[in-house]
C-alpha cells in the first residue's frame, strides 16, 4: 500500500497560496530596541515565511503589502 502524497508547490503556485500576513513586534534582547518581523502562512497552513527583524515600522508594513499581493493573501495587523 503506498501513501498518497500532497502534491507539490511550484514557484508559479506562489501566487496562489492565499493565506495572512501579519506583522509582529519584537525587543533585542541585548540592546532593548524594538524591531518587526513579517510573517505568512498559506490558507493550508503548510508554506509558512518569517521575516529577520525589520527595524523600521514603515519598512515591515510596505514588506507586508508586498508580500502578500504576491502570495494573494491578507495583511493581518
């Protein structure tokens, strides 16, 4: 009996993967400055993306936007 496997992700799927976006506050440890990180997951919850920190808040709310009109997916504040 052979299990059945999920059909792959090609990168031309990634404009299909749908999902949120959303946008998080962090504190360096060793320097106590804020930082954001921006974070995908798809609707099916298997491609998940994480963002290194962003000091900006501008920055990590532009890398929102553009992240998730390629992924089709929605910002989640």
């Amino acid at each position: 009996m052979t299990a059945r496997r999920a059909p792959r992700i090609f990168a031309s799927d990634v404009r299909r993967l749908g999902g949120s976006v959303t946008i998080s506050a962090g504190r360096d440890r060793v320097e106590g400055s804020i930082y954001f990180t921006v974070r995908h997951v798809s609707r099916g919850g298997d491609v998940a993306f994480e963002s290194r920190p962003i000091a900006d808040e501008d920055q990590a709310f532009r890398a929102a936007a553009v992240l998730a009109e390629f992924t089709g997916s929605q910002v989640r504040k």
